[in-house]
C-alpha cells in the first residue's frame, strides 16, 4: 500500500476560458513602468499592443489554449527577480533572507 492510496480523488474543475475583457482587467492593474517577462517588454507596451483587436484575440487565444491543453509553455514560467538590498543584510544567499 502506498501512502497516496490513501488520499481521496477529488474531482477536477474544468478551467475557464479568459475573455478580452479579463484579460485587459488583469493587466490593468500593472504600473506602466514595470517589466513582466525577461524580455524587457512594459506593460505599457503591452497595453498598447492589446488596443489592437486582432493582437488582443491572439494573445487571450494563447492563454486560453494552454489552458486547455493543461500545458503552460516555458517562457511563461521564466521571470527576472530584481533584488533589493536591505541595511544590515550580510548575505542573500538563501531566500530565508529576503
């Protein structure tokens, strides 16, 4: 017997689907200044790039096709920590000190 046979199954929840308008609602709230991705690309930017209808459908097609396919590809997952240093920190080595 394995120690997971114990756990009861829950049922899955199917995800649902963004729409244009979660998806401006979301990134709404992001300052303009900021960087999302490791590409350097602002959310002004993208802001800017979603007025486009067509560039707007694409993108929240993306989203929601990986959602589907239970699949979240690689360069979503990637993000760019910048670190702050704090007075009297000797060292930043462990994420305990941040």
């Amino acid at each position: 017997m394995n120690i997971l046979d114990e756990i009861s199954l829950k049922p899955s929840l199917d995800w649902l689907s963004f729409s244009n308008e979660e998806f401006i609602s979301a990134i709404d709230k992001y300052n303009n200044l900021s960087i999302p991705s490791p590409d350097s690309v602002s959310w002004k930017y993208l802001k800017t790039i979603i007025k486009n209808v067509e560039c707007l459908k694409n993108i929240v097609n993306i989203a929601n096709t990986c959602i589907n396919l239970s699949h979240w590809l690689l360069y979503f997952k990637m993000s760019l920590l910048i670190i702050i240093l704090k007075p009297n920190k000797v060292s930043y080595d462990s994420s305990k000190f941040f």
